[in-house]
C-alpha cells in the first residue's frame, strides 16, 4: 500500500540534493531585516538583491506611519470579509486611490495578490466564457482559471500572432466572450508584454483584455500607472490587476476596469466574499505607497539607472541573460544542482538572489533571479557584480567542493 507522502517521493529527492550542496535556498531564514536593501542572518549583513521591492518602501517613513496610525485607529485586524463582517474606510480610500490614479472608474482590493487573480478572473469567466492565457502565466493566473468552468487556451508567450491565430480559429463565442490574460513584465526573466499589439488583437475579436501588472505598477510609466500607461494604452485596457507587495511595499492586492458594471462581481467572487479583508495596516501602508508612486520619477529613474548598471555589467562578463535591461535581471544557469551551488556561495559571499527552478519558471529554465530596488545604491550594484564576478573566478573550486559535498553525503 501506498503512503500519503509517496508522491512527494521525486520532490524530496530534489531537496536532498540541495541540502547535500548547501542550504535550503527556499526556506531561508533572515534574523534581521535591516533596510530595503539590508537582511542579516547571525553576525553576516547580507545583501539583499531578490525581494522585489521595487521602490524600495517597505522602511520609507510616511508608509511605516500609515499602517502605525492604521493600527491605532482601526486595530490590527478585520476579523472577516467585506461582504460578512463590512467595509472600513481604508479599503474605500485605498480604491478611490488607485481608481484615480489609473483613470478607471472601478477598483476592487483583495487581501493578497494571489487572492486578486484567483477571485477577478473566477468572478470575470463564466460557463460559456473562454480564457486566453499566456503559455507563461504566473500560477495565481493558471489557479484563477480552475476555478472557472470556462474553457482555457494558452498562447504562445508574449505572442499576439499566436493569440490572433487561436481567436480566430475559436471563431465566435456561442452566449459567452473571449477573457485574454497577460502579464505586464513577466516575474522571472522580466520581459516586457507587447500590450499595445494584444489589446488590438483582442479587441479586433471583440474580446476583453485583462493584464497583471503584479511586477510593473509603480515601475513603470510616467506616473508608475505600469507597462499599459508605459506604452500609452491604458485607458483602453479592460482589466488591470496588481499585487501590493511589490512596490507597494505591504500585502494584498486590486483590480481596476474602465468598465464600472466589474463592481457587481463583489457578490459572486469567492475569494473576496469568503476570506478576511486586508488589515486598516496593510491597507494605509499601500496608501501611501500609491501617493510615493504617482509623484515617485525619481524612483522609478534610479530603478532604471541600477537596471541598466546591472545588466550591461553582467552582460559584459559574459552571463546570459533572459532579457534586456528590466527591475527583474534573470541569470541562465545550466542546470538546477550548478544554480543551487552558485546560489550558495552568493549567500556565503553576503548576496541574496533568489534560485528559480521549475516548475516555477519558463522553459523548464534553472535561474539565479535578481530583482534590484530604487534603494539600491551604483556601490551595491558594483558589489553584486563583483560577486557574480567571484563566482566565475571560482568555478573550479566551487564544483570540485560540490562534488566532495555529494560524495560525503552518499
Ligand atoms: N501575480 C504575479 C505575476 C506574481 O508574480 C505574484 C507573486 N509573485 C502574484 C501575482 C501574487 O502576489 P502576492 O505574492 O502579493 O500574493
């Protein structure tokens, strides 16, 4: 007979594999956050250059203050959902905020980003629905469509051509409509979606287009509206989701439309109506991170400014890259045990990346992943290079340790 954790058989091999070449790169433990940029674990600083703290805000003063005021006004919880237990005044001016500040005139917030996915995109798709998905979609997107009874179709990532194929090939939906979800910039090799060329497609097929801007809101555009704003679409766009754990520097998330009939579906989403609303702390501190992100240029050019630093100087010392200079730079390494290895001795050598192996990323590909913050000074740039340069420099010591380590294991 079989155990209940059998199937986890090939999993844990993995892991065993990792813990015999060093530490467990997906559960680590800081025993300090110091700053957007500073973590320690025992008496080591390390740097952090994997937390996707694109502005840098989770310390910046008016935030930290915010969610205080929050917690002392409002308490620490909300004890239930909106729809149960009642909306507070954070979660309507955190609305009317971003709802302003994108231009659309309906806006709804979730407790996580994953959360936002999951409920807009289940509330959005119904039986006779289809969904048009990108072959890359981040798991809360894939997770959005199960629980749909709408039919799902991927497309080739990042691909209108491929979209416009599919939709026409789908020809017209019988009681239902065309759902095509994208991404803004794609989380692990931060590439950047053509959105101007997929809102023609999809609109030429009279569908809706939905974008997670999860990793570009406060990123990019003029006013850090996103890629949408970016390339001067957004007031076209159907549905716009975002995360507020980004750069936003709290948790949840929302879902903006310019369409305002989106609010009836606060009645039917299930993962708004049956889980606890965001905290008054969450929410403030969000707030003040969108007022941060509309008058944050300066930010957003630093950001930029470290981007390009990083990218041209790891291109110059030959890694390959996943994509042009972005906030996300994702190194190709050419295999999972080589990637954890490096992994390593970046965290022994006071670098935090994140390792992202499948299934988590695109073509089965094995990562080293950066994502850089406008608190990021050029002299923390200089030294994540000069570590990405020491790993070079000390390839053959580092596989000959690897190989004693897997040999003492055995
Ligand atoms: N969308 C995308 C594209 C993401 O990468 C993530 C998380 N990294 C989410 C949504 C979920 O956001 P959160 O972690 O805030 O729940």
């Amino acid at each position: 007979m079989t155990q209940l954790f059998d199937k986890y058989a090939p999993l844990q091999a993995r892991v065993d594999m990792m813990m015999k070449i060093g530490q467990d790169a997906l559960g680590v433990k800081f025993d300090d956050i110091i700053s957007a940029t500073r973590g320690r674990i025992g008496n080591r600083e390390i740097l952090l250059a994997g937390t996707n703290n694109y502005l840098g805000l989770t310390f910046d003063a008016d935030c930290v203050e915010a969610a205080k005021t929050a917690i002392d006004n409002h308490g620490t919880g909300t004890t239930g959902s909106r729809i149960a237990n009642g909306t507070y005044t954070e979660h309507v001016d955190l609305e009317k905020a971003i709802s302003e500040h994108l231009g659309m005139p309906s806006c709804i917030v979730f407790s996580t980003g994953y959360q936002t996915n999951l409920a807009a995109i289940s509330g959005l798709a119904g039986d006779k629905d289809v969904i048009f998905m990108d072959a890359d979609a981040h798991a809360c997107i894939i997770d959005g469509t199960r629980l749909t009874n709408a039919s799902t179709i991927r497309f080739r990532h990042n691909s209108p051509e491929d979209l416009d194929k599919r939709l026409r090939r789908q020809g017209e939906i019988e009681g239902g409509n065309a759902l095509v979800v994208i991404e803004g910039m794609y989380s692990m090799f931060g590439d950047i979606a053509p959105i101007d060329e997929f809102l023609d497609v999809t609109h030429r097929h009279g569908g809706y287009l939905y974008i997670d801007e999860a990793h570009s809101y406060g990123v990019f555009g003029p006013t850090g509206c996103g890629i949408a704003e970016a390339q001067g679409v957004l007031d076209k766009v159907d549905f716009i989701s975002s995360t507020f754990s980004k750069s936003l520097a709290s948790i949840g998330g929302f879902c903006a439309s310019i369409h305002p009939e989106f609010e009836i579906t606060r009645k039917v989403m299930r993962p708004y109506m049956f889980t606890a609303s965001p905290t008054p702390s969450n929410v403030s501190a969000a707030l003040a991170a969108v007022s941060k992100i509309k008058q944050g240029g300066y930010l957003r050019d630093n950001l930029t400014s470290r981007a390009e630093q990083l990218h041209k100087g790891l291109s110059e010392m030959g890694y390959d890259l996943c994509a042009a200079a972005s906030p996300v730079i994702a190194v190709r390494r050419p295999n999972e045990a080589v990637a954890a290895m490096e992994w390593n001795w970046l965290m022994e050598n006071g670098v935090y990346v994140n390792l992202a192996v499948p299934p988590g990323t695109p073509q089965s590909s094995s990562l080293l992943r950066i994502s850089l913050s406008a608190a990021h000074s050029e002299t923390d740039i200089n030294a994540i290079l000069s570590a990405f340069q020491g790993l070079k420099d000390n390839q053959g010591s580092m596989m000959q340790a690897m190989a004693a380590k897997m040999q003492a294991a055995e």
